[in-house]
C-alpha cells in the first residue's frame, strides 16, 4: 500500500518535470518564431491604416502594449 502511493507521488513529480521543461521548449520556440510587436511593426500597423505615426504616439502604444503583457 505504503509503495504505491510511493510510486504514484513520483510519477506525479516526474510527471510535472516533464511536462515544465516541454511547456518551456514550445514557449521559446513560439517565441523565436513569432516574436513580440516591436516599434517597426506598430509603425507600419499605423501606416497601413493611413496614419503617419509620431514617435510619441508610438511610445504610447508600446507602453499600452507591454501593460498588457
């Protein structure tokens, strides 16, 4: 009885070790592959819809951004 709740408690443990370092490996993978908006894309985001954007409109929306991150 004592070894099976034994055996259960480490397969739970390796369990969550594993599945933290795969967690780990997608998210910088998804990352590096689809990085974060940066100033060049809010800036050309803007200019696609007409608008010729300040640096200080630009620094608005980064801070909005990061905010929400």
């Amino acid at each position: 009885m004592w070894m099976d709740i034994l055996y259960i408690l480490i397969g739970l443990v390796i369990g969550l070790v594993i599945g933290f370092l795969l967690a780990r490996y997608f998210m910088k993978k998804q990352l590096k592959e689809n990085p974060p908006i940066n100033e060049e894309m809010i800036k050309a985001l803007m200019r696609g819809m007409g608008r010729n954007p300040s640096q200080k409109q630009v620094n608005q929306l980064m801070k909005q951004m990061s905010r929400f991150q």
